[in-house]
C-alpha cells in the first residue's frame, strides 16, 4: 500500500469526484422526478402531489449545487490536465 507521499497529486482529486458521484446521482433522479411531478407530467403528478414536490424540490437546490460543484470541477480540471491544456510539474 502506498503512503500519502508516494500517491500522484491528482489522487485526492479523483478520489473527489468517485465519492461524489454516489450521493450525486439519487438527488439528480429525485430532482426530476419532484420537477415532473409538480408539472404534471408523464403521470408522476399521481405520485406526489405538487406542493409536497415543491417543497422537496427546493430541499435539494443546495444539495445539488453542493454535489455537482464538488464533482464537476475536480473532474473538469483533471479532464484539462489529461488532455495537455494544462502543463504542471509534478
């Protein structure tokens, strides 16, 4: 097993985005299913009534902002460094 000096920079920042991704993905699906289902449509209005949906909704803009922060970015930049945009010595 490698120690915390021997593992690359970037190691941290993948790690980031794999955990992240996890929690990400269940607050995405029930942020749609809450936004369909306050407009009605394809049926999931019969599922939640839309003022319960609404108020779940709003419940997960900071979750969701948080999360997709946390994935998107790390993940953004290593994708930069991987394709030689970005040039730092390591």
């Amino acid at each position: 097993m490698k120690t915390a000096m021997q593992r690359p920079p970037h190691y941290l920042l993948n790690k980031i985005v794999r955990v992240s991704s996890w929690p990400l993905f269940p607050v995405v699906i029930i942020f749609l299913l809450t936004g369909y289902a306050m407009s009605g449509e394809y049926g999931l209005g019969a599922l939640i009534d839309a003022k319960r949906a609404l108020a779940i909704h709003k419940m997960l803009h900071a979750p969701l902002i948080v999360l997709l922060l946390l994935h998107s970015l790390p993940a953004m930049y290593l994708a930069i460094r991987r394709w030689g945009w970005m040039n730092i010595s390591e």
